[in-house]
C-alpha cells in the first residue's frame, strides 16, 4: 500500500487552507471514484492534509484541473455575480443549479451558497456566512474569475507550497486566508493584500464550500460550522486523523463539536475563527487567527 500525499502547502489552521484540502479531496472523488479518494491530517503543531489513493502531486494536479474545467458552464458559478438574489432570481438559480448535467457539482455549491427563503429588509437574499464579498467585488464573479485563469501551476503551488501571492488579472480572492489579518503584518512570509491571492488555493477552496450547506432557521441564515452574528461571528473545524472519503467528511463537519469530539474517526483538534465584518472598510468580512476549542486531554 502507497504512504499518503502530505499536501506541505495546505495548512489546517488556515480556514483557505482547510478549505482547499476539501475541495482537493471533493475534486478527486468526481474525477477518479474508482481510487475512493480519502483526507486525513497530521497531528502535529502546524496539521497538513494527507491524501490517500495517489502516488504524486502531478497525478493529483491532473485531476484537479479537469475538475476545474468541468465547471466551465456551471449554472451555480456563471448564473450571476453574486448570490445576494432577489426572491425570484433566487427560485431561477436554485431551480437551475439543481438540474444541471455537470456532475453534481452546481446543487452542491448552491446548497452552500444561498439560504433558501431568507432574505434581509432589502429583498436581497442572506448568503453563506462565509461570504466574505462587498461592495464592488461580487462573489461569483470572482468566481468566475479562477475558474477561467486558475492554472496547473496554480494547484501546483497551492498543494505543494510556499504559496506564491500574486496579483494577476482575472484571479481575486475570496478573503478566507487567515494571514490577511493585521496580526500577520510583521509575519517572516509575506501574507496577501486585496490585489494578491494564491489562485489555486482560492479555487479548490470555493469547491470545499460545498461541505458546509447554509439552510433558513427563522427569517435567518444558518451555515453550518458558524454560530454568532453577520458582524461578529465565529467558524469552527475539525481536524481528524483517520482517512476519511468525502460522505464521512461531510457528516463529521456537519456535526457539532460535542459530537465531533466523540466520533471514532481520530478527531484531535476543533478549532475556532472569529469572523470580523468591516475592520476593512464596506463590510468585507476577514477571519482573524484561530483558537483551539477541544482536544483531547492527556491518557492516563
């Protein structure tokens, strides 16, 4: 049997970072179900994702890039902008979404984008709490973006490390990675601005959004994983040490950390991010350094 991949350029405490491991591990199962692709972590200071199945960074790149090419006429990225749909546009793009011929792919990042049914005072509709977009910069459309420009080099780069920010037209960032807060300013390496991102890791990350589905509770939006408000919320993941697919993926992160910490899976770690809305300016929303909320205590 093969040793896993250790993705060096993913790291765990890194929301962006998580997410990409995700979206890598959601990717490889459309394109190669037959090798059953399965993520793990290290449990170590610093957690790095361990893909199971494949032999090298190359083959995986392959794969990940037909997977971003697969998503080329995908209703759920090329329907609109953003997602902050009225009541009407919103029951066109779910309804498209869910019909769509491409693998699944549009049902599942829609079910993560939009909360059927809500909609704030203005009429828009609440989004994912992890819509981190305002102002000028619309979601989908940076979207689109990285799905036209994101390169293999790009996935190279974001599974294999040190990550690259560059500024290059067509490639914006959704701002989940962690080292855009202020705490980094003085960091050894140089974390992102506005204008730079790491294209491939802000890919595979929007594709590993589809792992947390936002749902109506009341008139508001509920995403799984966060708990608080619009303006100061917080987000919470797991790090597992069992190789998992991606259906026990989904059912671990879709748990709640009582239950997370009691599954039988190698859960180590969970770990907390506050979300902080409009320390940028126009209401842009920024993760700030995470936290640990359980691990296990020492054996006896």
């Amino acid at each position: 049997m093969e040793p896993p991949l250790e993705l060096d350029g993913l790291d765990g405490l890194n929301p962006m970072g998580y997410f990409a491991a995700l979206g890598t591990l959601l990717s490889l199962t459309r394109v190669c179900p037959d090798i059953q692709p399965r993520l793990s972590w290290t449990v170590a200071p610093i957690p790095r994702p361990l893909l199971h199945g494949f032999n090298g960074v190359d083959e995986v790149v392959t794969a990940l890039d037909e997977d971003r090419q697969a998503w080329r006429s995908s209703p759920a990225l090329y329907f609109s902008d953003d997602v902050k749909f009225s009541a009407d546009d919103q029951r066109e793009y779910l309804r498209a979404c869910r019909s769509a011929t491409d693998g699944g792919r549009s049902a599942a990042l829609a079910a993560a984008l939009v909360a059927e049914g809500a909609f704030a005072g203005t009429g828009d509709g609440k989004p994912t709490d992890l819509h981190f977009a305002a102002g000028p910069q619309k979601f989908l459309a940076v979207a689109q973006g990285l799905q036209t420009h994101v390169s293999p080099a790009h996935l190279a780069n974001a599974l294999s490390g040190p990550w690259r920010y560059i500024s290059q037209k067509g490639c914006k960032t959704f701002g989940w990675d962690v080292t855009d807060d202020q705490l980094y300013a003085l960091s050894a390496a140089k974390p992102g601005n506005e204008k730079e991102t790491v294209p491939g890791a802000d890919w595979l990350a929007l594709v590993g959004l589809s792992f947390y589905p936002v749902v109506k509770s009341a008139q508001q939006a509920r995403t799984s994983g966060s708990s608080g408000t619009w303006n100061n919320g917080q987000f919470s993941w797991p790090l597992w040490s069992d190789a998992l697919g991606w259906r026990s993926v989904f059912q671990l992160i879709n748990a709640n950390v009582e239950a997370q910490a009691s599954a039988h899976v190698g859960v180590f770690r969970v770990l907390r991010a506050p979300i902080w809305r409009g320390r940028k300016g126009k209401g842009y929303g920024q993760f700030a350094p995470a936290s640990i909320v359980w691990e296990p205590g020492p054996q006896r």
